[in-house]
C-alpha cells in the first residue's frame, strides 16, 4: 500500500530497473544512482530541501543532476549559480489498478518483455502513436516513459498506455514522476501528488 511507503526509493529502485542503470545506492539524505551517460552521469535523489545547499556545493560537477522533493522556492534557496533549474515535476502515487479502456478505432497495442519491465506501444497503421514503459521493483510498479505523439493527442491514447503498463505488471501499487503537461491525466485516473520534485543539472561543458 502506498501509505508509509519510501515513495521517493520505490521510484528510484523502479526507475533503475527501466532505465537499466546500477541499481540506486541509499545515502543518508536520499539516494544516488551512478547513470553513466555523457550529460548524466550521476543522479542525487533527495528527500527534503534541507539537503540542497551542501550538496549543491559538493557535488556541483558537468553531469550531475539532482531531483528534490519539496517546495521550489526552499530548493531554489539552497542551490548555487552552478545548477540549471528545470519545470518541477510531480511524484505520483496510486494503489489498485489503472481503469480498464477501449482502443480507439483505427489503433492497435503491442506489449512486450515478460520482466520486471514490459513496454506498450499504440500504433496508427505501421507508426508509432503513443507508448510507454513500466518496470516492477519490491513490488511496486514504476511507469515511464510515457508520451503521445502530437499529431495523436487528446485521443485517449496516454489511458490506454497506462491500463495496458498496469495489466502487464500486475502489482497493486505503483508511482510515477509526470511532468505539469502530465500530471493532469494521471490525477484524471485516481493518481495523488506525493511531493513537488525540482530538478536541477550541471551541464556539460559548466566551469
């Protein structure tokens, strides 16, 4: 169940699975998970803003990202001109499954992989309209991922993404972290805002 639940560490644990990354290492303020990507190569994942400022100072290298939960104001206090600020997002949670619906006329579904990630894709003919991912850590369901084509939106494709993501996986408790755009049709489907998420990176090439 999602209450008393770590939700920031079953999302991270989940989002390691989906992005095939080591899995994440728990820290005293949160968590980090070593991504290794050129532009990301590591990510902090923490709790509170009461941690920004000292990490903001120790761990201000090109590469490095950090997502907070918390309020953006309390974040934005604590960080130094190093750091690129982005949209805040939103950490996600429900308990049960997604609501059942219909394909539209004119789309088909494919679901692949057999875990702990499934990926669903809904195709118009042979191209691509909507897909998703969701991978299963300790039993909660992870969703990523997620997107429409623009020339497929407002359709009921993204419900019919989630649905087949939650029928795959099964688990009777899942989070995301949707974007502003998202977070409405994910509150349409019974999600509730956990916390506020800001991110912020250092960029490649930053002195």
């Amino acid at each position: 169940m999602i209450t008393g639940m770590d939700i920031l560490g079953a999302w991270v644990r989940g989002w390691a699975v989906s992005r095939a990354t080591p899995p994440p290492v728990s820290e005293g303020d949160g968590y980090r998970v070593d991504v290794g990507l050129p532009g990301h190569r590591v990510r902090y994942l923490l709790r509170s803003p009461a941690a920004v400022a000292s990490r903001a100072r120790t761990v201000a290298e090109p590469g490095t990202w950090l997502k907070t939960c918390g309020s953006r104001s309390a974040v934005l206090a604590g960080l130094t001109p190093a750091w690129t600020v982005g949209e805040t997002e939103y950490l996600m949670a429900v308990d049960g499954p997604v609501p059942p619906v219909a394909v539209p006329a004119g789309y088909s579904v494919t679901v692949t992989g057999d875990g702990p990630a499934w990926d669903v894709l809904v195709s118009a003919g042979a191209a691509p309209a909507a897909r998703g991912r969701v991978a299963v850590a300790g039993g909660v369901a992870v969703f990523d991922k997620i997107e429409t084509e623009p020339e497929h939106r407002r359709r009921g494709l993204g419900r019919v993404v989630m649905h087949r993501l939650g029928e795959a996986a099964g688990a009777s408790s899942s989070v995301l972290l949707a974007s502003a755009a998202g977070r409405g049709l994910y509150s349409a489907l019974g999600w509730r805002v956990m916390s506020d998420v800001v991110p912020a990176d250092v960029p490649e090439g930053a002195a």
